[in-house]
C-alpha cells in the first residue's frame, strides 16, 4: 500500500496529483506542461493551471522552460513529496 505525504493546511489533493506526476515515481522524473499535467490526471487545464501558480509561490515546482511554460519539481518539492520535508515546513510563518 502506497503511503502518501501529508498535506500542509493550503493543499488539496490537486496539489499532490501534480508533483506526484512530476516526480513518476519509480522513473525518471518529468518535466511537463500544465496542459500536459491535466491530460494525465483527473483535473481539467484551468484547475493545473491554478494550482502550479500556487507551487510555484511556494517553491515546490520552477520551470524547466519558462519560455514554454514547462515546468519541473523543484529541490523542496522534490524533497517534501518523498517524505523528507514535513508538511508543517510548508505553512506560512504569519
């Protein structure tokens, strides 16, 4: 059974679909456009496109090809959707 990474409180499970995609586990790692993120997951291209907005905020994905709008996992998202950053280090310091 696959254990998955908890969710810092401004997450949804779009969040986690995304970088999931991005990482392919077991993989080489992907580098996709959101339109190409919403063609393999349930979620429509508006709703990727929203949500990468977010990730990129928070520094777990960067581009790959701005030019392009081709985006990557980024070192922290890379590290917090393997396990290794907790959630807790994902909430805003307000």
């Amino acid at each position: 059974m696959e254990v998955r990474v908890q969710l810092a409180s401004w997450m949804t499970p779009v969040d986690r679909a995304i970088l999931e995609r991005l990482l392919n586990e077991g993989n080489v790692e992907l580098v996709l456009t959101p339109a190409l993120i919403a063609d393999n997951t349930d979620y429509a291209r508006p709703t990727v496109r929203e949500h990468m907005a977010v990730l990129q905020e928070k520094e777990l994905v960067e581009y790959y090809d701005e030019a392009r709008a081709v985006y990557q996992l980024s070192e922290k998202g890379r590290e917090y959707i393997t396990g290794g950053l907790p959630a807790d280090d994902l909430e805003d310091d307000e």
